[in-house]
C-alpha cells in the first residue's frame, strides 16, 4: 500500500509518516523544500518529491493521499498576501491533488483523506456544539475551511472517497502549538486569552495521527468529522490545567484589546472558539486513548 502524504515534514505530518512507516507502508512526502525534506527523513526509505502545492502530481501506483499541508494560520497578523497564501496552501494544492487523481484515472489513489478545522463553524457561544451538519461560520477561516473541504470532495466524482478532519488544537510532544502555547508559562506570566470563556478544543498529537489512519483504512468514513476530544474545556481552563501541568502560575490574563493591537483580525481566532463534538467519529467506533486534558498534558510534558 502506497500512501502520499502532503505536509509530512509538519508537526502532525512527521508522526503520521512514522506511524505509517512502522506500519510497513510504502511513503511518497511531496515538498517545496527537498532538501529540508531528504534531511528530515534522511535514515528512512521514504521517497521525497518536488512539489510547489499546485501543480500535478503522478499519482500512478498511489493508493491513498493524506493532504495535511497548509501556511500557519492562529496567532499570525493577518494581511492580503498572508490571508491569500493560507487560502491557496489549503485549497489549491487541494484542487491539483483532486486534477492528479483525475490524470491517474484508474491507476490512481481510491481514497483521499485531507484536514480541515474546526474554524469551519466561525466563532460560537461557550454553550453551543458544533456538529459535522451544522452550517460553516463566515469569517476567514471559516470560509478557506469551506472551500478546502469543497476541492477535496470533487475527488467522489471520480469514485474516490474522501474524508475532511476538522482538527482541534493538536498537543504534542515535539513542538507543534503547545510548544508556543507553553512559552509565556515557562517565564511566570501565563494566563487565559481574554475573558478566556470561549472554548478550546484540542486534540492528542497521537489520537491525530490515530483517526488519519482510522479515515483511511476505514471504508465507511466519508465526509466531515470533527477532530477534537470529547472533553470541553474553555480557554481559562485549558490555561489552568497548562499551568498545573508545568507547575507554573496561570492568572496573567492578555487582554482582548491586547492582542488586536498585535494581531489585528488574525486575533480573532485566539479570542474565540467552538465546542466541536466528535460524534461522528465515534459512532464510527474510533475511541480517544487521551479523552482527558491533564492526562493529555502531563504526557505531552513527560
């Protein structure tokens, strides 16, 4: 079995490449940057390909794609240029993964598997869930998510199926957000964003990786699903537990005008949040291993 993976030399993407490879798979990692991708996957016999993100790709002898590639976009100042290089990272490279599969046609993959977020629903109230039917949000990212997920669903077309994980924060060992996120905590001045009420859904590093494959080898999981653990927290309680976890004070709260002044409406993102249920994925049977956040932290931080 053949799998591409897009973004495989990001956080999410490295695990997912290791897990696969453990598992006895054949790999092809397109990237920009070849060399850093040959250095990153130097030992392994993993084979590494040019690619600027949209142009095609010979997808012949491929049987699956994990599309995780995609410019940073929380806790960035947002400008024309930043906001068309995050939309054209997600849906772009989407869009020439989707023409690729056409160009293969029957040697090609059977299934194409990308992330989304959960930015898809825009900002919600504390209370509200969010599930995989609601309707999108209608802000920026809320807005790449709905046009992402579109690119990667005109794959069905050619009788592949697809699937769109809408991921929460991904907590990791090995940097990732929560390396940023544990900065301010380290140096005694952590704290909430704002009122710190809005929620924070987050999501294992391991469990990711885990419902990727899930996505993949499972013929019955199509669509939208939401990626993010069945506990909810809001933001002050994600700050607390954080602080717990490094045995660091969390009270210094970053005001909400604060961070506008600096991020301007690429703050928005910080400042507010949605409840994403992982119904669907469970009902599909997947089980979280870290379902609890200060298990999921103290791991990350062991």
């Amino acid at each position: 079995m053949k799998t591409l993976v897009t973004g495989g030399t990001g956080f999410v993407g490295k695990a997912l490449v290791s897990a696969l490879r453990d598992a006895g798979g054949e790999l092809v990692v397109p990237s920009r940057s070849l060399e850093r991708a040959r250095r990153t996957f130097r030992q392994s016999q993993i084979e590494v390909v040019s690619w600027d993100g949209r142009s095609t790709l010979d997808l012949r002898g491929v049987d699956r794609i994990v599309h995780l590639a995609g410019e940073p976009a929380v806790g960035r100042r947002y400008t024309s240029a930043l906001k068309q290089e995050i939309w054209a990272s997600r849906v772009e490279s989407a869009r020439a993964l989707t023409e690729s599969i056409r160009l293969a046609g029957t040697h090609g993959p059977t299934v194409f598997v990308s992330a989304s977020g959960v930015g898809y629903y825009g900002p919600r109230e504390p209370h509200e869930p969010c599930k995989e039917d609601d309707p999108p949000g209608k802000d920026f990212l809320a807005k790449v998510c709905v046009d992402w997920e579109q690119a990667v669903r005109e794959a069905e077309s050619l009788g592949v199926r697809t699937a769109s994980l809408r991921f929460g924060v991904v907590l990791g060992k090995r940097g990732g957000a929560l390396a940023v996120m544990a900065r301010p905590f380290q140096a005694m001045v952590g704290g909430p964003l704002g009122d710190g009420r809005q929620m924070f859904p987050w999501v294992h590093e391991e469990d990711a990786v885990r419902a990727l494959i899930f996505a993949l080898e499972r013929r019955d999981v199509r669509g939208p699903l939401n990626l993010a653990a069945p506990e909810f927290v809001s933001n002050e309680e994600f700050s607390k537990a954080l602080g717990r976890a490094l045995h660091r004070p969390s009270f210094l709260r970053a005001p909400a005008f604060a961070l506008r002044a600096l991020f301007g409406e690429g703050a928005e993102p910080l400042l507010t949040g949605q409840r994403a249920v992982p119904d669907r994925l469970t009902s599909l049977g997947f089980t979280f291993r870290f379902s609890k956040l200060d298990e999921a932290l103290r791991d990350c931080f062991s």
